[in-house]
C-alpha cells in the first residue's frame, strides 16, 4: 500500500467533514488532493465517462454541447526541440492519442460549468476546478456544487458512474477506499 498523505495536509484547506461531506455525497467524481511540492499540481474533483467507439465518443460529448474540432495533416504542430512562446503554442491544436484526427476538447463550458475535458482510451475525464475564484489549483463548495450539477445531467443522459479504480486507489484520492479512518 502507498504511504498515506498526512491528517494535516489533506484537511490543510478544508475541515475533514466538509472533504468527507463531498467523497460520500458525489457519485461520478472524486475529490483529488494535490501533490503539492514541485508537481505544479492542484486539487481538483475528477470524474470519467466510458465510451465503446468513436461515434459513442461524439454523440457523448454532442449530448454536453461540445463539437469536437477535426485535424488534418495540414494543422501545425510543435516541432520537436524548438521552443515555443505560451502564446505560439497555445496555438497548436491537441490531437487524441487513438484519434489522431480529432482534437482533445480541453477547457469548455457545460451549462455553465468550466470544465477541463480530456479524451484517453475508453474514458473521457473531466477535471473541475476554480468555480469560485477562476483559480484551477484550487476547489471550493462552489466546485462541487458544479460537480453536483454534472452528475445530475449525467444521469438524465443515463450514463452510469466509472469508478476507476487506478484514481480510487491513489494516495491524493480522498475516498474511503483510501483513507476509511476519516470515513467512521
């Protein structure tokens, strides 16, 4: 078993009944607690969805209102070894991996929500942050009230929660699974 991140830090931010409030109440997502250090990571709430094909892919993400863009051997890419400014790389359109002729959908709106998506093989992730403030490295009641309105629509589009256990399992996933002394 991994070494458990300490009572301090995971609470640093939020009391432990609010973290355990949002693991027990939030079905699709989960509450991730940052690296912190270096990792240049943040907390976030973070939640996937299966799809079996391409087209289950594109009818998912139409359902939520996001067009997935097309590229073509014509778009740009980062050349290997160059550097590139912020504002010149946020430029380059983000293949997915299996689809190459897709781009990955990223930053979105859903409803209201902003949200960061991301296509991997079988799953679309979906990353929830700065709901309050538009600060990504950190969550708030606000975060997941937005959570709370995403699996709403996820159940009227009759979707069913994956829980991955890849995500359940690690040591930064505040869950009972991981940490079950918090969860008495």
């Amino acid at each position: 078993m991994s070494c458990k991140l300490s009572k301090t830090y995971l609470f640093e931010k939020h009391s432990q009944q609010e973290v355990t409030r949002w693991a027990t109440q939030l079905r699709y997502f989960y509450f991730i607690r940052a690296a912190g250090g270096h990792a240049n990571d943040g907390d976030e709430f973070r939640a996937g969805i299966r799809y079996t094909n391409k087209d289950d892919l594109k009818s998912k993400l139409s359902q939520l209102g996001i067009t997935v863009g097309n590229l073509t051997a014509q778009d740009p890419q980062p050349q290997p070894g160059k550097a590139y400014r912020g504002n010149e790389f946020s430029k380059f359109k983000t293949p997915v991996a299996h689809f190459s002729n897709l781009e990955q959908p990223g930053h979105v709106l859903i409803t209201d929500i902003s949200l960061f998506v991301w296509i991997t093989p079988q799953i679309i992730r979906f990353s929830v942050s700065g709901q309050f403030d538009g600060n990504l490295y950190e969550v708030s009641q606000a975060d997941f009230e937005a959570c709370f309105k995403l699996e709403t629509l996820f159940d009227q589009l009759k979707w069913y929660p994956f829980k991955d256990n890849s995500i359940a399992q690690g040591v930064q996933c505040i869950s009972d699974n991981m940490y079950p002394e918090y969860f008495v």
